[in-house]
C-alpha cells in the first residue's frame, strides 16, 4: 500500500505538472504572468490527479498487462 501512494504521489505530481503547464501554453501562450497563472492551474490539478490515480491506477495497470499479452 505505501508503494502505491508513493507511485500515486509521483506520478499524479508530474502529469499535473506538465499538463497543466501544457493546458496552460495553449490557452494564453507566453505572457508575463504565465507563471504564476500555471502554478494556481497546477494546484488545483494535483489533488484530483493524485486521487484519480490512487483510484484508477490498479485498473489501469492490470488493463496494461492484459494489452500487453495480446500483442
């Protein structure tokens, strides 16, 4: 169980991250204040990745596998 909060953790940390900071490009580009309006996008980003994560992360991993043997 604490692997998988840790993994949870990490990895919702840097999807949000990158996506939010993506998101965040497309919708106004690079400004002045693009830093400071990606990281209130991020942090509202990476509690629900890190939920959605914890939740969905066992399903999708066996999904994973199953794919993975019939390729």
């Amino acid at each position: 169980m604490k692997h998988r909060i840790i993994f949870a953790m990490l990895m919702s940390f840097t999807l949000s991250l990158v996506m939010s900071a993506w998101i965040t490009y497309v919708n106004i580009g690079v400004r002045s204040d693009f830093v400071s309006i990606w990281m209130h996008a991020w942090v509202l980003a990476w509690p629900a990745a890190g939920i959605i994560s914890f939740i969905a992360g066992p399903f999708l991993h066996g999904l994973a596998h199953k794919i993975a043997a019939k390729l």
